[in-house]
C-alpha cells in the first residue's frame, strides 16, 4: 500500500479540521453557559422584585381596609 503525499496532507488537514471544530464547540458551549447564568441572575433579581412588590400591594390593602374601620368610627 502506497501512501502518497495527497493522502498525508488530507489525514493532516482532516485531524486538523477536528480539532477545529472540537475547540470552537468547547469556547461557544462555555460563552453559552457564562451567559445564561447571568440571564438566570437578572431573572432572580425580577423574581424578587415582584416579591416584593406583592408583599406591598398586601400591606397597602391591610391599611386601607384599617383607614376605612377608623373613618368609619370617626364619621359614624
């Protein structure tokens, strides 16, 4: 069997191409990862927010309702 120089420099480009492409998936999967926990940040950062937007809105209620109770004494 003859090994020529086209099918060494096709073997070399073809290792070559691999690792290529094996180094390229690597970098994007770590980029993706990077930006996707900083993404999961900013949504814990929301999530919270409404949190306590809610706990607001709640105690905003208690007050009305207890404002109401005392305009009602003083007017009735």
């Amino acid at each position: 069997m003859i090994v020529t120089e086209a099918i060494i420099v096709a073997l070399i480009s073809f290792i070559g191409t691999g690792i290529g492409s094996f180094g390229g998936v690597l970098s994007t999967q770590k980029i993706v990862k990077y930006r996707l926990s900083k993404l999961e940040e900013k949504v814990d950062k929301h999530n919270h927010v409404i949190e306590r937007v809610s706990s607001i809105e709640l105690l905003n209620k208690m007050f009305e309702k207890r404002i109401e109770k005392l305009e009602n004494k003083v007017n009735g």
